[in-house]
C-alpha cells in the first residue's frame, strides 16, 4: 500500500495555467485518497499549487526546504510541517528515501535533477518505490527519448526501463498508485519529528 508520495515539481509562477491547475488537482487527489505528500515546502509555482490542493481537501503535506531559501521568504508555513534542512542534498536525500511512491511533475533542472537522482538510487537498489513522470503536454518527451536512448546505446540496460512509469494525465497517475496500493506493496515506517535537521 503507498502512503507515503513525494511529489518533484517546479517553483516557477511563470508556466502554463495547465501545470499549475494540474498540479492543484494531484494534491486533491492524494489528499481526498488518504495520501500523506512530502515536496519540496514552496508556497509557489507548481509546489504552492500542489499544497494548495492538499490543504484544501484536508490532507497532510510535509514540506522539506534548506534554511537558505526560508531566507527568501519562499517557504510555506501553511502547511502541516515544514522541515528545515542544511543543504540541497539533505532536502533530497528526505524526499527519496522516505517515500513509497515518487511522482515527477513538470520543472527545471532541480527537478530534472531530483528525479534522474530518484531513477540511480531505484537503479542501485537504494530505494524501491515506484517513480512515475507526468508527462503533461509531452513535456518530458525528450527526456523519455534520452532514457530510453541510454538503452538502446548500452549505457543501461534493457531491464532499466522498467525503473520508471508515465503518466500522460494526472488522473492517470492516481490510476498507477492505486495499482500499486491493490500489490500491497509495504509501508516505509518514517520519523517526522521536528528535529529533524
């Protein structure tokens, strides 16, 4: 069973109305399907749209954000915990491990880079849980294409193509983790207490 789902996405306000409504509709559908979301502890963009749908259909959303960016005021303190960090890579290194599922929404490089750090740690047996990129308006297409051309090239194997899925909707992706919840895949047992640093 997932319950645990760490969501990858952009901070840019900037984007299409889509990314940003289709952002707010995965946090409704977690959040009225019982699922707690870990994310990166924005307030906009993508992020704040996606906590925005958890918290208004009572969900629980844990945030986890290096001290450095609250200095710039882009944490949210709505949500249900935010846990402030030392570095990008303790931020990551929560979001990865802690999670049942990862789902990748559209974003820039530091979601590009969450992610493909996501598929390496599945690849060497770090993590487990499933990873599904949101392929929204074929934006990860040529990412798609770069993956499976490692493949075709040698550079990973044929089985590494197994280490993700997509999703071309987001009522698709709801769709993989309720495949995954009917596998009775386990729980991680996690520690969210405050002091987490």
């Amino acid at each position: 069973m997932i319950e645990y789902v760490t969501c990858f996405c952009a901070s840019s306000n900037r984007v299409d109305k889509y990314y940003l409504d289709s952002a707010y509709e995965l946090g409704e559908i977690l959040a009225r399907n019982h699922k707690t979301v870990f994310y990166g502890g924005g307030k906009v963009g993508l992020m704040g749209r996606l906590a925005q749908g958890v918290l208004d259909n009572k969900g629980q959303i844990i945030g986890v954000i290096p001290k450095f960016m609250q200095k710039y005021e882009l944490g949210h303190n709505g949500i249900t915990r935010l846990i402030e960090v030392e570095t990008m890579h303790q931020r990551e290194e929560i979001m990865i491990s802690r999670a049942d599922c990862i789902v990748a929404l559209p974003g820039g490089c530091g979601t590009f880079e969450e992610l493909l750090q996501a598929i390496t740690w599945k690849r060497l047996k770090i993590i487990s849980a499933p990873i599904i990129i949101v392929n929204l308006k074929k934006y990860y297409n040529p990412l798609i294409q770069q993956l499976n051309k490692a493949v075709d090239e040698n550079f990973m194997r044929t089985e590494h193509r197994q280490l993700w899925e997509v999703a071309e909707s987001i009522p698709e992706v709801y769709d993989l983790i309720r495949a995954y919840d009917s596998n009775s895949r386990q729980i991680r047992i996690i520690d969210v207490q405050p002091n987490v640093t």
